[in-house]
C-alpha cells in the first residue's frame, strides 16, 4: 500500500490534479465584483470617498511592499509552504470582510488581500520539475475560478453576506488541498538542478537550444513514465537528490546570479521596449480594475437599481480569454508590426476609458471595460510570448518579476499623488480622466516607436543591396 501511495505521488498526475483543484478553489470569490457596494452599503456604511481614498490604496502599497520577499522565499521555501500561506492570508481577508466594520479594518483586509496577490506566484510554479503540462494545467483551473468566481456572484447579488461564507467554505477547501500538494525537491534558483545550471552556463544569453529540446524530448519517449517512476521509487532519496547542488545556495550567490541574469536579459532592446509597455500597461489596468467599482457606484448607486458587476467580470474574463488564444492563430510578424500593434490597441483602450468615464451611462461603462480588457488581455499576451520566445524558463520567471514590480512602482507612485487622502484625493471622475489620458500617453509613443521600426525595416534590405560590391566574385578566395 505504501509503495502505490508512492507512485502514485511520484507520478505527474498527482499534484497536477491537485493543482487543478486549488486553482479553482483559490480564485473562486464570488463578493469581488461587488466589493464596493458591499462596502458602502448597510454591512459596512462606509462612504464612497472613505473606499476610495483611504481603503483601496493599502492594497496597492501591500502589493509593492512584500512583491520581492514573496518572490524570493517562493523559490527558497520550495513553494508549497507560501501556497498554503497564500490560503492563511485569502481566509484571513475574507474574515475580515465578514466580521469587522471600520475603516482600519478594512484597510488591513487590503493588506492581507495585497499578500494574496504577492504569493500568487507560488501556486502558478511547478512543483515537480521537467513536467511542463503542470503549470498549464493549473492555469486552466486558475482560469476557470476566475471565470465561475463573478458568474455565481450575479445570482443573486443582494445576499453578499452569504458570498463571504461561500468564500471562506471555498477557501478551507484550497487549504487543505495546498497542505496535500507535494513538496518538490529543487527550485529555480535556490535549489537547482546541475543540469539546469550548466545549461545556463552553455547558453550564455538565456536561451534555449532547439537540439537539447530535442535531445530531452528523445529522452522522455525512449523510457516510459512508469519505469522511471519505479526506477525512483527503488532508488530512495539520495540517488533522487544525486543531481541536485549540494546544499542550497547562499542568498548571496542567488541575488548575484539575477542581476547579472537581469542586466543581460534587459541588454536586448527588443526585450527591453516589450517590458517597458508591459509594466506600463499594467500600471494602467491594475488601477482601471481596482477604482471601476467605484466609477460604477458613482454612475449608477447599487442602492438604486440592480447592477451587473458580476456578470461583465464573467463576460470580460470570457472575451478576453478567448481573444488571447485566438491570436495564436494569426500570423504576423510581431518584431516588425509588435511595436505598432501596442500602441494602436492601447489608444483603442484609452478611447473606451474616455466613453467610460464622460458618458454617465452603466451600460456604456459596463461595455466600456469589457473593451478595455479584452485588448489588454490581448496585448499581455502577445507581449508575453514575444519576451518568453528566446528565454530560459528561469530569466522568464525573473523578467516576469522585474516586469511586474516596474508596474507596482509606477502604480505606488500614481495611486499616492492621484487617489490617496494624503496626496490630491481626487474623485473618480478626474482619476479615470487621467488614466484614460495615461493610455493615450502610452499609444503616442509605441505608435511612433512602431512607425519608425516599420521604416527602419524597409529601408535595411535597401541599405544592404546598396552596400553589396559590383562584383562578388572579386572577393572569393
């Protein structure tokens, strides 16, 4: 019995389905699309100004504050132990949105909430290495709770106290499938495998070569899955650990490591204009998403007719969802028209946050945001794949990082200025005037960025051929 139990542990099926599962448990949160009419409703009876100049702005300071500590001891712990901290910190939130009422505590539910999304990296890394099918599927279960979260929520949305027990009962759940997920043995930088390191050392530029894909691919069809789990299962845990570094390298040599991984990586100016409109971008949404309930609020009060919130969220996952994977099937030259692409849909972007914010209709709104994010969920995607094209999973995960927080500095430093009580406190209205204004800012310049690389490009073969002597055969040896 003990020795199935092993197998069946050893094998990739295991903490894929339990991935799944958490995935969906984890992402389920019925209340988020209504979070501000519950806020401002009779539950809370806190103001709209209250919400939004004192309460939202935590979560973005949280975010930012552990984003690096959370990065680094996801790899260092080995995951699982910041996944099942991830569930604490969502039942902790959830707890508090329950049972407490003022506005400190609400501001530590933000908090809370902003240590949530930090450890969101954990539950998204494989736990057990070479299995490439793992993070995938966790994705499809993540993907699928953020889609089912808002869809049950619009049915019905006056009984919001109940969505919080939902929540709380949904998030026992994850918890206690994150305390069953296996405990990998290596990680991206603290724990590596040799193999990983001397393929990093052999590509020097991060990269990939397409023989060693080949080569590792040969190797996982020529010996079954069943034998190599057998053959682990007899071999016990030192001859598992055979590969791996001996001991777990200092927090000196790992910090090294990424920035010289880091000032290489970003040495590509392709790479580096793709993460420059990525953490923009970001930056842009992130406070689109955070304040569009307030904007909704102010449009259309809850209290006064009945609101969709849940079903747009389901709609715009839905569409934008379906966007994103459509592009995989265009074929356009993205290092040529890439540049161009980003800023022509962003000023797309930045015209349905104009409709959203001048037009005091909630239907505009509502249809304005399912724009808005369809095109940026398009747009993080093709700029994901073109910065992942040439990069070893490990400077991915690194850039991916370097990325996100270049968002979360550019969004402390707005949200600071723009929407705190302590800076200008400004309403809703002027707040998305400058975002919408922001994007705009954001089209300008990757249109004229992708305009003069378009012109640059036609004009290279032109410079070539001119620059290609009368006579090759002059020049043979």
């Amino acid at each position: 019995m003990e020795a199935v139990r092993r197998r069946w542990q050893a094998d990739w099926r295991y903490p894929t389905t339990l991935l799944c599962i958490y995935g969906f448990f984890s992402t389920v949160k019925p209340l988020e699309p209504f979070l501000t009419p519950y806020l401002t409703g009779p539950d809370k009876n806190l103001t709209t100004e209250q919400v939004n100049n004192q309460i939202f702005p935590v979560w973005t300071y949280s975010y930012l504050s552990v984003l690096v500590p959370v990065f680094l001891l996801t790899d260092w712990l080995r995951y699982k132990p910041v996944v099942i901290f991830q569930c604490l910190s969502l039942f902790a939130t959830t707890a508090t949105l329950l049972w407490l009422r003022s506005v400190a505590a609400m501001q530590a539910m933000q908090f809370c909430y902003g240590v949530v999304t930090a450890s969101e990296c954990g539950g998204s890394e494989a736990l057990q290495e070479g299995h490439v099918l793992l993070p995938q599927c966790a994705a499809a279960g993540l993907h699928r709770g953020l889609r089912a979260g808002p869809a049950a929520a619009q049915f019905p949305a006056h009984v919001l106290r109940q969505h919080l027990v939902f929540t709380l009962v949904l998030t026992s759940i994850a918890l206690l499938v994150a305390c069953l997920l296996p405990m990998p043995r290596q990680s991206m930088f603290f724990h590596r495998n040799k193999t990983v390191t001397e393929r990093i050392k052999t590509h020097g530029d991060g990269t990939e070569g397409s023989t060693e894909h080949s080569q590792r691919a040969m190797v996982s069809l020529e010996e079954p899955r069943e034998e190599m789990v057998e053959k682990e299962a007899g071999e016990g845990v030192d001859e598992k650990d055979k590969n791996l570094e001996v001991g777990a390298r200092s927090c000196s040599q790992v910090l090294l490591q990424l920035w010289k991984d880091f000032l290489q990586c970003y040495s590509s100016r392709q790479l580096l204009y793709w993460s420059v409109w990525w953490a923009m971008a970001t930056c842009g949404y992130n406070q689109t998403a955070n304040y569009v309930q307030v904007l909704w609020e102010h449009v259309q009060p809850s209290q006064n007719g009945s609101i969709y919130n849940g079903g747009v969220e389901a709609v715009s996952n839905l569409l934008g969802a379906a966007t994103a994977y459509g592009i995989g099937f265009t074929e356009v030259r993205w290092d040529q028209w890439g540049e161009l692409a980003l800023g022509g849909f962003s000023g797309l972007g930045a015209a349905a946050l104009f409709l959203m914010t001048f037009i005091r209709n909630i239907w505009v709104c509502y249809a304005g945001y399912i724009v808005f994010k369809c095109l940026y969920m398009l747009l993080i995607t093709i700029a994901m794949y073109q910065i992942a094209a040439d990069l070893t999973m490990e400077r991915y995960a690194l850039v991916f990082g370097a990325n996100n927080f270049g968002a979360l500095a550019l969004q402390t430093i707005i949200t600071s200025v723009v929407v705190d009580s302590r800076g200008l406190g400004l309403g809703i209205i002027p707040q998305f005037t400058i975002y919408a204004s922001y994007f705009s800012l954001i089209a300008v310049v990757f249109s004229l960025r992708g305009l003069f690389t378009i012109w640059r490009s036609d004009k290279e073969p032109t410079a070539a051929v001119r620059n290609d002597p009368p006579d090759c055969d002059e020049h043979k040896f």
